[in-house]
C-alpha cells in the first residue's frame, strides 16, 4: 500500500475537513447501497465503512463493505475500514483479520485487537473513539504502532483533548492527525448484552434483528416520560444530537484536521449543507441540533446554550 493512495485526501491548505463515520444503526441492504451511492457527491472527504456495533447485523458483508469501499475510493474518497468496538468470538476476530489483510485502506481500529493485527502488518490505522485514549502516553504507544489519526470518545472535551496535545509537545512526540466527533447522538457504551432484545423480552441469539426496525435506535425515556437515551443492540447512545459546529473558533485552535458526521437515516442533506456554512463563515453559526455538555467540561446531557451565546 502506498502513502499516497490515502495522503491525496488531505487539503493542501491544511484547513478543516469532514469526514463521514461508520454507519451505527442496522439498516436493510438497499437502504444502507442507496445512502452510499449518494455519499461519493457529498463534500466529505473521508468515509469510514464498517460494521462496529454487532457481528449478528450482516445485510451487508465483509466482501461487500470492501467492494463499497473500491467504489468510493475510485471516486476520491479516502476510504477508512471500520472494526466492531466489542470482539468476543473468533468469527469476529475472523472479519478483523479480513479488514486488515486486504491491505488496500487504512483500518479505524475500535478495539486493541484491530492495533495489534495493523502494528504486526505495518497496516496504517486510525484510533476510533472506543479506544479509550486518555493520556499522552497511551498516544505515543500507538502512534508507534502504527496510529496516523485519532478520533477521541465524545466524553473528551476540549479541555482534556488541549492536554494531551500539549503534554505531547512537550516531550517533543509527534501528533497525529485529530479528528473530532462533530454530529451525532453520542455512543456512550457497549455491552455483551443486547439492550435491543432485552426491550423486547426475547433472547439475544434469538432476537429476530429488531434494531432494523429502528433506524435511528430505539427511544428510551425516564420514568417522568423525558427523553433520555437510544437503544442500539449492545450500544447504548446519548438521546440528543450534539452539534459542534458552532464550535469551530476551539476547534481550530485545537488543530483539528477532520469533523465526523455521524450518518442519519434523514436530513443528512441539512447536516452537510450546516457544516459547510460554518466551515465558510468567519463567526460561528447558530446550533441546529444540541450544545454538547461534554466539549464544555460539563455533563454530556447538559446541552443548554448560556444566554450570552444565544
């Protein structure tokens, strides 16, 4: 593989990119060919393929992200292959081990499994966001794994991404590329259970692939009826959209190369035509979904706008 087959999606000008993330929902095959065949006239320059969430989902298969992923790099996407968060068997560790040996894309490592097999291959690899990097030594140990980007968890604001960039300067380390979570319901958690078939009182290896039924995921609410959280087989998602366009003063202070959108089953249109306005105007934009508490210091789920920010 080539450095320059994945370097000729990087803007010459150094500025702020989108990217697309994997897809976390389970959406039917034609559905999820449809939304794709779209994205290759998106104004994205990075698309992230993969199934992360449950092995069980497989209207698409591996063979059939790889021939997805070819289409869309002939195209001029860099084209990242996305791993599951959560490997318990060795008919996923199976899938991982295709990933990385087809050679051809980088990987979004989502477990260490995935790092190991990239750093034994010399396989590039991005650090997705449940990797759980916390500090700027677990940084440097990838990056000599093999790491070129890395995508923080959505629990890590501002503050605490600040840190490590310039814990990491100080010792002189190289940087790698840093992407942000921009928008999207926030992944807060990942279990061997299956919150999806639990909410329907059937088994987990019996649970007749409900989450398709709920493209966005399935709504839970507080006893008081609130909106609270989505349920999405094994993972466990925030309620509210959190939008970090309006945040791009920080953003780019921070050097951030690439804000992630998180793929919707509806209004991705609107999605990309905001962050294209806020990427074009010289003071931020209004929100068009949520303030994340999180890339403030404060509770995720704490998305009020102070009156001054308006």
């Amino acid at each position: 593989m080539r450095e320059a087959d994945h370097g000729s999606a990087l803007r010459g000008d150094g500025g702020i990119g989108l990217s697309l993330g994997p897809l976390q929902y389970f959406w039917p095959r034609e559905k999820t060919l449809t939304f794709y065949r779209a994205v290759g006239d998106w104004p994205v320059e990075v698309v992230y393929l993969g199934e992360t969430v449950c092995s069980k989902r497989r209207e698409l298969r591996t063979v059939d992200w790889i021939d997805l992923a070819g289409e869309l790099a002939a195209g001029g996407k860099q084209v990242v292959l996305s791993t599951l968060a959560l490997i318990e068997a060795e008919s996923e560790l199976s899938v991982l081990r295709r990933q990385v040996e087809h050679g051809a894309f980088w990987i979004e490592a989502n477990d260490y499994s995935a790092v190991q097999l990239c750093r034994e291959r010399g396989i590039p690899f991005v650090a997705g966001p449940s990797l759980n990097v916390y500090n700027h030594c677990a940084l440097a140990m990838l990056v000599e794994d093999g790491l070129r980007r890395w995508v923080p968890g959505v629990e890590q604001g501002h503050a605490l991404i600040a840190e490590i960039i310039e814990a990491t300067a100080a010792e002189g380390r190289p940087m790698p590329e840093l992407e942000v979570v921009a928008w999207g319901r926030p992944p807060l958690s990942w279990s061997a259970r299956c919150f999806t078939a639990r909410a329907f009182d059937v088994p987990k290896d019996q649970c007749g692939f409900r989450c398709i039924e709920h493209p966005d995921g399935l709504p839970l609410a507080t006893r008081e009826g609130e909106p609270l959280l989505r349920i999405n087989g094994i993972q466990i998602m925030g309620e509210h959209i959190l939008d970090l366009a309006p945040e791009l003063p920080t953003l780019r202070a921070l050097g951030v190369r690439l804000l992630r959108i998180q793929p919707q089953a509806e209004g991705m249109d609107d999605v990309l035509h905001h962050f294209q306005r806020a990427l074009a105007s010289p003071t931020p934009v209004p929100y068009l979904a949520h303030r994340s508490g999180y890339w403030h210091g404060q509770a995720g789920m704490d998305t009020r706008v102070p009156a001054e920010a308006g």
